[in-house]
C-alpha cells in the first residue's frame, strides 16, 4: 500500500486541488490512515496519529461561567476552514475515486484484522453514527479527565471531558462532531447524508 501513495497523492490533487490537499491532509500512507480512523470513530478513541486529515490549528479553550467550565465559543472558529473544506468536496467525484480505488482501502481493512469483512460496510456503519450525533442545545459544560498517577489533576495540559455522561459515552466520532459547534455540526451531518445516500446506490463496493 505504501507503494500507492503517489498514485494516491496525484489522484487526490486531482479532485481537491494540490492547495487544500497540503493544508488538510496527511497524504503519507493515507489509505491505511483513512481505514484506522473510520474503525477508531466508532469506538471510544481514535488516535490522532492515525489520521489523515492535520489537526486543526490552535488549541481547545475552556471558560469558567460560574462554577462550570465549558468550551469556549471561540473554539468553533478553529473548524470553519476544515468544516468549508468538507462541504466544497464533490461528493460524485470523491466516491468514484473510493470505488476504484477500493481495492486498497478493502486490503488495509483486512490486515487491519478484520479477513472476510467489508470496509465498506463498517463506513456505512460510522457514517450512521456521526449522522446520528445529537445536535447540543445548550452549552457544553467539560470536566478534567481524571488522572491515576504523579501527575497532578491541576496540570494544565490535560484532556477535558464532558460532564454529561450520556455525552462522554459516545463514540470519539461523535464527540468530534459536538466540538465544531451546533451549526457546523448541522452542516457536516448534511455532507454525511449525501455522501452516504450515494455510497449505498447499486454498484457500491462489496
């Protein structure tokens, strides 16, 4: 698959422009990247190093409004730029790169540890999940994940957690997707319904 990486590389500058392609994503084993993280935003955590797509520019801010602390309003203005990326993405043009490249993505599934099942059924199975996502009414309010250990629960560098449990126990995807705010999480859900409502047209991948 590492040998792919140029067709790979050539293929998405193609369709996304070589301009977006260098400041949203990390093109270097990007098929097993893209594999890993749509398993891993189903489940509790998907690890950042896998993938494909940089993180986003700045830092997660909290604010104290009485004894809660929440996100700051503020944060969503870090996801606007990758969330009008997302959008400006021709949906037809994108999922025919997938379909022919499949056979990539459908090998990286399985020496991932899954022999006899399909990619393409567990991405159906996440998009279901993110469109799923409940929209926030309120603001959300965050916890300091508890630390087991030396290091202090004062350490500035900790994770934050939501303080809704119902919240926190969703899937990392879906926890993503609260984090870009109410609106751009609207906007990501309708690019996730169109995608999915041609994904699973006659001839999707099998």
């Amino acid at each position: 698959l590492a040998q792919a990486d140029a067709k790979v590389r050539a293929a998405l500058v193609d369709l996304l422009g070589r301009e977006p392609v260098q400041n949203f994503l990390q093109i270097d084993d990007f098929v097993r990247h893209v594999v890993a993280t749509v398993d891993n935003l189903g489940r509790s955590h998907a690890a950042p190093r896998l993938w494909p797509v940089n993180p986003m520019p700045g830092r997660f801010t909290v604010e104290q409004v009485g004894d809660g602390t929440f996100a700051a309003k503020g944060n969503v203005e870090r996801y606007a730029a990758f969330v009008a990326f997302i959008e400006g993405i021709d949906t037809k043009r994108a999922l025919a790169l997938y379909r022919r490249g499949y056979p990539l993505f459908q090998q990286a599934y399985e020496e991932l540890g899954y022999p006899g099942r399909y990619f393409n059924d567990r991405l159906v199975e996440v998009l279901d999940l993110l469109i799923a996502t409940p929209v926030p009414t309120a603001p959300l309010e965050l916890k300091l994940t508890e630390v087991k250990g030396p290091i202090p629960s004062t350490s500035p560098w900790l994770r934050y957690e939501f303080a809704d449990p119902a919240l926190e126990a969703l899937a990392s995807g879906q926890k993503m997707m609260l984090r870009v705010g109410p609106a751009q999480l609207q906007q990501l859900r309708a690019k996730l319904i169109e995608v999915r409502s041609q994904l699973v047209k006659p001839g999707a991948p099998r």
